[in-house]
DNA sequence: TGTACATCAGTGAACGCGCGTTCACTGATGTAC
DNA sequence: TGTACATCAGTGAACGCGCGTTCACTGATGTAC
C-alpha cells in the first residue's frame, strides 16, 4: 500500500530505515543526513519536522539496531527447544555466537548500537542486565536454567553475569576491529563452560 | 634545544604527538589535519611531505596510542614486586585494572587504538597474543608466574589468555561506551579469579 | 674562507566539495458548516 | 454534496562552513670546490 509520493505514510520511521541501511553499508561516520534524504526522494529539510538534528536521527538509529540485535538474540535462543542440559547449555552457546557473528556479519551497526552514539544512562544498580535490553534478559534465563539444573553452582551462577557479558562482549569487539581472529571463538567457548564449572569440576 | 621555527626538528614525529593531543580532547572522528598542523603553527600541506593523506596520520597516531598503552600496563605490572603468590596473582588484577582504567580515563585514545584504525592483519595463529604488543606479553608472564606457582591449573592456564583477554577487554569497552556501571570491575575480578579456579577449587 | 648550487622543508593561496541547517514557501488533507 | 479554511507535510533555494588536498613557490641548509 505504497502512497503517493507527496505525502509519506510515516517519514519518521522510513528515515530511520533508511539511515540503518546506510549505516550498514558504509559505516555511521560517513551517513549524512541528506544522503538519507535523498534515498527516500526527499528533500534534506523535510527530516526536520521528525528529528531537531542529524544526532537525534542516528540516535533513533541506534536505538533501531539495539532492537534488532535482540531479536536476533531471541532467535537464537528459541532456536534451541527443550530442558534438558544439553539444550539448555546449548542455549547459552548459541547466545554467544550470535552476539558474535552479529559483529562480524553487521560491524557497523554493532559499533552504532554499542559506540558511544548510543549512551544509555546507567540507573543505580551497578549492572542490571535486564535494563541492557532483551540480550541481557535472555541471558539471565539462560544462566537461571543452568542453576536449576545444577550445571552450574550457585556460585558460578553469582560470577555468571559479568563475566558471560564482557567475555562475549570482549571477543566481538576483538574480533570486529581486527585483533584477534574468528578461530578463537571456540576456545572463548571452552573457557566460558570451564569457567563456569560446567565440565564438572563442581559436583 | 628548540628550533627557530622554519625547519621544524622533526615534523612528522610532532604531527603524530599533536594529532594524539587533539584526539586525546576531542575524540579522533572530530580531528582534522589542518587543526593538528595550525596547532603545530605549521601550513596544512607540510603535513604531506610526511604522510600521504589524513588517514595515514591518523594510523600513526593510532600506532602511537597502542604504544602508550602499553607502557601504562608496564607500569602497572612492575608495581608489583616479587614472586610470591600474592604479588603474581596482584599481578594480573593490576593488568586488568589498568586497561580498564585507560579505557575510562583516555576513552578517545582508547577508541583510536583499538578501533578500526589501526588494523594488524591477524597472521596465521589464531591467537598470539605476544604479537598483540607489551600487553600480551604481559599478560602471557602473568599466567605463566600462577601457573608455576600452582596457582592455577594447567587447563585453567590453557583458557587463561582468551578469557582475560575477552572479559577485560569487553568491560573495558563496556564502561567506555556507558552500558556498565564501574561498580562491575570488582564483580569481574572476581569472577576471574573464580573462572581460573583461583578460590582453591583446584586442590 | 667564500661562493654556487642542489636539495630539503616549509609556505600560502586556491580548488572543489559535501555537509548541516534555515527559511519562506506551497501542495495536500481533512474537517466544519 | 459542496465549499472555505486551518493544519499538516513536504519543497527547494540558499547560507556559511570547514575540510582534504593540490600546486607552484620560496626560504633555509649543507656540501663541493
């Protein structure tokens, strides 16, 4: 239900998609205003009306990508049914890889989402990853799962948090500007299941 | 011993010295060369008979920065003197805390180092991290000294790189960017010496 | 010691460019009567 | 049903700006004789 050209259905929002786009291909540094203007057949000065700058537009942007990074940690934690151990500790794993490969597959929209464009203000607790968005809530699930099971002691569970986030974190990011290799994401993996006891260290 | 001012000393050393200045105040996305060479009170195009365009600069800083960077995790780990179990494993947490401190204190020198500028191309070992500079290194002596204390573990000294590497790294850029609280850096040092089993999990 | 000259290291004016943003405007829309 | 009009959503020309980069140039330097 294309509308005729004068008057858009919703200027605001294909703005932003029109702006996610650009950024995917070139990098949100190189994104000008009336480049996305004109991706639209529209006049630079009409994005005025929804955004006060070209920051708020990105900003928007931003927030765009945030929410499909969820969605993509959302498929891949429902790719995985079941709860039993395998799955669950499959679970985890796949949150992992595509936090990761989402970096790899889509390096400037994960700088966007997670540079310094999109600063969220911190509330008071020192990390509630249920505030960090849908990732963080999936990965709360994931490690309560591990405990209820006892794949990992409450301990492990305790230290779970942090370290699953800025170890995954930390590999995408390595691995995005280039100063660590793909080939090391298995042994991340490895590190992170030791870390947590899941090879049976706890009994 | 400073130089009248026609034939600069060494001009391409100090366009690198004041393009990190100007990176350090206002972030590397925000320099342009012709700021860097009017601070130096020095015309724009003599930046070109040492560098064949802006980006090149900017590499060089970046190369710099990386530099600089390694010096303070020198510092921090000679800090700590001796070869008893308190002072290597002070050792390691001196290495995490000042990376992270450098990110949060020097967050556009950190970005710039980091970031998409100064991309070593990744020979064929997935991981070495001694060629990652002083810092691995550094890191390497530090997991090497626990494990020849006993420590740690040997399958523990085995996940120790990635893991420290990735975790520090992600809180780092974690804090830098603003989705974490630096109330999480004790949290994570925790959580690594609990994931290298350095609580006496491993008798 | 003095001079000629090649070389080095910088100048400064100019170029074209694309950008963010503004402003007064006009075409389209929908509602009241 | 038709018309007047307020409002909404866009236009397009223009602004000033700072930038990277080029080019022909000139001042300083050091070396050969």
């Amino acid at each position: 239900m294309t509308k005729d050209p004068y008057h858009h259905g919703d200027l605001a929002a294909a703005l932003v998609g029109a702006a996610l786009e650009e950024v995917r291909q070139v990098g949100a540094e190189k994104v000008s205003l009336r480049g996305v203007a004109a991706t639209l057949k529209v006049s630079p000065s009409a994005a005025y009306h929804y955004f006060p700058d070209k920051d708020a537009l990105l900003g928007a942007t931003g927030g765009a990508v945030f929410e499909l990074f969820g969605q993509r940690m959302q498929e891949a934690f429902e790719s995985i049914s079941g709860d039993g151990r395998q799955a669950v500790e499959g679970r985890l794993s796949a949150l992992a890889m595509a936090y990761i490969n989402f970096a790899r597959d889509e390096p400037h929209l994960f700088r966007l989402a997670f540079g310094a464009y999109c600063v969220t203000p911190i509330g008071d607790k020192f990390m509630d990853l249920s505030e960090a968005g849908l990732a963080g809530t999936l990965l709360i699930r994931a490690l309560d799962d591990l405990q209820r099971l006892g794949v990992i002691a409450p301990e492990a569970r305790q230290h779970g948090e942090v370290l699953c986030w800025s170890a995954v974190h930390g590999m995408a990011t390595l691995i995005l500007e280039g100063h660590i290799s793909e080939l090391a994401v298995p042994a991340l993996l490895d590190a992170i299941r030791f870390a947590l006891a899941m090879d049976g260290k706890v009994a």
